[in-house]
C-alpha cells in the first residue's frame, strides 16, 4: 500500500490533482501555512474540497506547520480543532510539542510531523512517535539507508517531486533576518534564489549559488516503496494547476507499471527547474546545483537558426499561439521568447532578445498540453436499477445504497412512464462527477411528472454524493487548558565555540570544525560545563559515530529533534539548542531538558514571558541563518581549497559568512550579514562564537551594549526588538 500526496494551493488545483487521480491532497489555511504566499483555504472552500475528496476516497491533510508564538497559540488551537471536525484526514504541524499536546487531549486526532522538523535519523522518529504523530515527513536530506530504518519504525512520506530548499528545513533565517520575513512563519521571499558571488576560485561570478535544482525521482520511486515509503509527496502549492496533474499523472503511472513515454515531457513543459536532480537521498548529483538558471526552464526543443533577420526554432513540434519559450546560450538563459507563426523549417520566435544561430530553446509554456491536462476529468461510476411500482414509492438502487421517492407511485391512465425516460432523465448529473450505468429498471406500467422525475434525480443523486463524502471524524469540542509559565531567572551564561581552552563561562558548547579533531585538547583547563554541539542534520551513521566523543562531555546541544532520544540512550543532560524553535507556552513546558534556548525569531519582549531557571536567548555573537548539507561548489573534492571560511555576497554588496566543517561529508553554515547585539533579560545569555576570533573578549564585553556595539561596528539588533512576518 502506498499513496501519491499532491499539493492544492487552491481549490483548482485540489480538483486537478483529484482529476488526474492523486490519493490525497495536502493543503494550506489562510492562516498558519508554510506556503502564505498560497491562495489557501477558507472555511467554506474547505468543507467543500473535503467533501468532494472523500467522494473520490481522495485524503485532505491541513498543514499548520509555522512557527507558532504564545499569543497565536489559542487561535491555532481553535483552527485545529475546526479543520478536524470538518474531516481533516490528518493535521500536519512542525511543532512536536504542540502536536503531542493535542494528541494528548484529543486521542482521536491523526497528526503528521512536517519536514520543518527536520527528522532525518531512527532517533528524531522514534521521539515523534513518542509525542503521538503517526507519520513523519522526512527531511529532503535524509539519506536512503536512514528512510529505510525510519520507515519500519514509522509511517513516512518522502519527498519525490518539486523545488528543494537549500536549507535544512526549519533552519533557515536567511529571509528572516535579511528581510524580515521568516520562513518559519510561512513568509519566506527566497533569498535563497538570488545571485551570490563567492571568494573562491573560479567563483567570483555572480551566479545562483545557493539555488537547487527541482526534485525529480522518476523510477526511483519504486525503489523508496521497497525501502517501506508509503506515500510520495510532490512539493508546488505555489504551483499551477497543470503542473499538479502532470505530476501525478507521471508517478501514478509509474508506480502502476504502465509509464508513458511523454508523461515526463509534460511534467518538464508545467515546470522545470534546473533539469532535475535525483536529491540528496541518492547522493548529490551533477544537477543538484541549478546555479545558471533560475526559475522554469521547461523541456528542450530545438536550436535557433537566424535566417533573414527571423529567429528560427528548428523544430518539428507544433506549436500555436500563446505558446511561450526560454533562450539558453552556454546553459545561462538570454531571453524569452513567444510563437510568431511557422515556416517550413520551424517555428518563428517573437522576442526583444537578440539571438544567435545555435542558441538552445526550451518551451515553458505549451497551451494545447495546459488545456489537455486541464480537461482530464475523473468520474465516479453509478450502477443503478430502478423499480417503479404503482401503491408504493419508486425504488432507485445506485451502487447498493437504496433510495426512495416522497410519495408512492399512481397507475397511469393513457402513457406510462418509459424506461427511455427515466433513462435520459437520470443521465443529467447536475454538478456532480457522475457517469451512469442503468443495469435494470422495472415498472407496471406507472405515471411520473417530469417534473417529479427530476426532482427525485436531484435528491437520489444528492443523497449519495453525500453519503460517500460524509465526513466521518469523531466530533470534538475545545477542552484544552493552555499551561501557564512562571517566569524565572537564569544567570548563567552559554558560549558556543571551536575552542573552550582557557575560557571561563558557566557552559562551554564545543562545536567542532571536524568530528575527527582532538577533543580533549579543544577542552583543556576549561572548568564549565562541557556541551557537544550537535547540528540539526545527523545521518543515522553519524549519530553512532558521535557516541564515542560524547563521553568527553557532561551532555550534548542539539537544534535537532533527534537530540532528545539520543540523549536518553546514552543518558546525558541535552542542551535545547535554537533550532528547536522553542516559541511557546506548551513547548517550554513539555520541553524536558537540562537547558533550552528559545528561537531567535522572538522578541525580547515575548521571550521574557517564556523565561525559566533553564532557558536561554541569543544575545551575542553571529547569527546562524542557513544550513546546507550539500556542497555549493560541486563536490570536486580532489580540487577544493577546503578552506574553513568564506564569504559570498548578495546583489546588494552584503557579505555573508560561509563556514565549513565536517562530519561524514563537508557540511555548511551560512551566518548573518551583521552580527548580534541584543538585550540582556531574565533568560540565561547564550553567545554564538562559532565565527569570532576573540571569544575571551566578547565575554568580558557582551554584557555592555556600548562597548559591543563599538567592537562589532556592523551590528543589527536581530528581531529582539522587531518583530517577524
């Protein structure tokens, strides 16, 4: 058993993905959606998908998968509760916490764990099952071998089609603290997709450094089904409808051992970024990075000949009007282009670029293949018998179900009704996805009104389309009790560093360049407690191979939700790093730790109520905004420079930190254009010194705000006092 998942930014696209016939839909609310952005569903619109979805045995599930802060936590709440007894399949939500407390106080519930967090090893799934969810959807990072070892401990949904964040997911700040819109809250601009330049060789043009290529597993997919994957998701609710229906079309398909030759062609022409790339499950491949182009590439289809001042694109395929196409020339892209008519050797390109003979074209949008997929419709088969009977009320059997008239049946006194009547009668559907099958009709001989005739259509066909779309959810009522917090103060200090030797603070948080590095010689003198820093993003491999240098440590920090289970099994204190996201009351009080850090996308203001003896704020230092668990430049080992610092700049002459270092494999950090100077409150003060070279003087300093604004001269003050979108 398994289940395609296809993304419904609206109501069309839902239909789309129902027509070309997806097991189920994921979609979004107007509020607490990943994907804002999104038209999204209201109340109304919703009820109305659920119901035609349930009818087609199509799932809906709801992402409420933002970051969610105290204030919001009543309203969320609420909309869980609404969307569930409107017959939600499932509630997909980010927040383990969150999603352990409505478990708790509603059994009933099916909640799945969202990607943003970020379960990519055995230990994050087994702390998910713990907290109630019966499904994780993995990290787009998890390796093959780890989804298979999740898989058997729970249900899982991998990622196998669409656009790829380059960031570990419910990691990334960079639109956040770069623009002040998050990510984490649904608002994200994708910096990500913008043109970065970097001090490397042969990388100081600026290009699209950071952007991936689109997730295309094609038959690999079978490959995720043996590994125990049950459903499949494509990722594109920002995506149209077209795109919708061809990918569901192309993987159902395959997984039904019937693949059509032009299905992947379809896909391409719908949306196309980069030429594909099998993903990081598979390992990164030669289009991982799509640093060229961005956006829709769509399919190639033929070369450009210059012949008497046309553009020519050489190619047998028809083509029409509205019909539009992409230039490349040495794979970047030089202009668009729209159909100007035909010619003997091919298609006449209308466009304001100038083009040369050899350029390479690719259609990005073909009309006659959007209005084909558009037009596929799917329709529930009603077998029906019919018994017309006078004294008694007329019988209409659809599929089994029996169906009655108001009034019985009189004797007809010159024309009974005919079988041919009812027949064409019947066959009106009205507005629903019906096609009709008559297998027996019976009568002796009784008189029907047409207009008593179509009024018994309208109510037979209504009350079956209601029956196999009734929603079946246990009805539940808001019973729930947020907790309270009391606020408390902690006065000790955190510093994260690659070297604790000679430092003297309360906590020393060890994040190593290299998980191969000596240790003990990085901790020396050092009279604190000594934490290992853990990044979100561990494969299961990794996770075992840390186990030997955690012994040097009192405990581990971790940002991922792994940490809690490996804690436990190796039975050390953990460490709640930020990229836990602690941004509520119901986290901080289920969040069973030695010490958390609140998320650094709060306020001071709202994570003063949030402070306990345990809790800590970011206060100082860098600010992380990205992880990237694939290597921007290529791969090309053998040459790089393996430098432990880089620095890429924006389109807008902003210098960001890249820091490498390594596990496995080179991993990368992206660390804010400005660092940190924030206020000092109630929380324990947490300094990020991963990228300073003078931590035993940014600890005597952190406290003075005057004298730490005049040591970092380019500075920014964080969302301490500016809240996020």
């Amino acid at each position: 058993m398994c289940e395609i998942l296809a993304p419904a930014g609206d109501i069309n696209s839902a239909f789309a993905a129902i027509n070309a016939g997806t097991d189920a839909v994921y979609i979004g609310l107007k509020e607490y959606s990943a994907r804002s952005s999104a038209e999204n569903f209201d109340t109304k619109s919703f009820g109305e998908l659920v119901g035609y979805a349930h009818a087609f045995g199509v799932k809906v599930y709801v992402a409420m998968n933002t970051l969610i802060k105290s204030e919001e936590l009543s309203g969320f709440l609420q909309s869980a509760v609404k969307v569930w007894n409107a017959g939600a399949d499932a509630i997909i939500i980010s927040d383990v916490f969150v999603g352990a407390f409505l478990k708790h106080n509603y059994p009933q519930m099916v909640i799945h764990l969202s990607t943003q967090a970020g379960v990519c090893n055995k230990y994050g799934a087994l702390f998910a099952k713990e907290c109630g969810f019966s499904r994780v959807i993995l990290a787009r990072e998890t390796a093959f071998e780890d989804i298979k070892e999740i898989s058997s401990i729970i249900e899982t949904e991998v990622f196998i089609q669409g656009a790829l964040c380059s960031c570990f997911s419910g990691q990334c700040y960079l639109s956040s603290f770069a623009g002040g819109n998050s990510g984490n809250r649904g608002k994200c601009k994708q910096p990500c997709r913008k043109l970065y330049s970097v001090d490397k060789d042969g990388f100081e043009e600026p290009s699209y450094k950071l952007s991936l290529s689109d997730l295309n597993i094609g038959e690999d997919i079978k490959l995720l089904l043996e590994a125990g994957v049950y459903s499949f998701k494509i990722e594109g609710r920002m995506r149209r409808p077209e795109y919708v229906s061809a990918a569901v079309k192309y993987y159902k398909n395959i997984l039904n051992g019937n693949p059509v030759d032009n299905d992947l062609s379809d896909l391409k022409r719908t949306f196309n970024r980069g030429n594909y790339t099998k993903g990081l499950a598979f390992g990164q491949d030669k289009t991982f990075l799509s640093n060229a182009v961005q956006g829709h590439i769509g399919e190639f289809v033929g070369i450009v000949k210059v012949e008497n001042g046309k553009y020519i694109c050489q190619s047998r395929q028809n083509f029409g009007i509205g019909d539009g196409f992409k230039i490349l020339r040495d794979g970047r892209e030089v202009g668009g282009a729209s159909f100007g008519g035909t010619v003997k050797t091919g298609v006449v390109l209308s466009t304001k670029a100038r083009l040369k003979s050899g350029d390479k074209v690719f259609v990005t949008t073909d009309t006659q293949l959007n209005a084909h997929l558009l037009k596929i419709k799917k329709l529930i088969s009603l077998r029906i018998t019919a018994k017309f009977m006078a004294g008694k009320k007329a019988e209409v059997c659809i599929n089994g179900k029996l169906f009655y008239s108001d009034e019985p049946l009189a004797l007809a006194q010159s024309r009974p009704l005919s079988k041919e009547e009812i027949e064409n009668c019947f066959r009106k559907v009205d507005k629903y996805p019906f096609t009709i099958n008559f297998c027996k009709f019976e009568s002796d001989g009784v008189f029907v009104p047409a207009s008593a005739l179509n009024a018994l259509r309208r109510k037979v066909f209504s009350a079956y389309f209601e029956s196999i779309s009734e929603n079946n959810n246990v009805q539940i009522r808001q019973n729930y009790i947020i907790p309270e917090i009391k606020i408390e103060k902690n006065e000790k200090t955190a510093i994260i560093c690659d070297n604790l030797c000679g430092l003297s603070v309360d906590i020393g948080i060890l994040k190593l360049n290299d998980f191969n590095a000596d240790v003990l010689t990085l901790l020396k003198d050092f009279k604190g407690e000594k934490y290992l820093f853990l990044p979100p993003y561990l494969s299961g491999r990794e996770a075992e191979s840390v186990k030997c240098l955690i012994n040097y440590f009192d405990g581990i920090y971790c940002d991922g939700i792994y940490g809690f289970k490996l804690a436990e099994e190796i039975k050390k204190p953990l460490f709640v790093g930020t990229g836990m996201n602690i941004s509520n009351n119901i986290s901080v009080s289920a969040c069973k730790a030695k010490y958390f850090a609140l998320s650094k996308e709060l306020t001071v203001s709202e994570a003063k109520v949030l402070s306990k003896n345990n809790s800590f704020y970011l206060v100082a230092g860098g600010i992380k905004v990205m992880d990237l668990i694939f290597c921007p430049f290529g791969k090309k080992c053998k040459t790089c420079d393996k430098r432990e610092h880089y620095m890429i700049t924006d389109e807008n002459g902003r210098k960001f930190y890249l820091h490498r270092y390594k596990t496995s494999d080179c991993r990368f950090e992206v660390y804010n254009c400005a660092n940190l100077v924030s206020t000092i409150f109630n929380a324990g003060n947490l300094l990020d010194c991963t990228l300073e070279k003078q931590p035993k003087k940014l600890l005597d300093i952190y406290k003075n705000e005057e004298k730490l604004r005049e040591y970092y001269k380019n500075y920014t003050r964080g969302h301490s006092v500016q809240p996020i979108f």
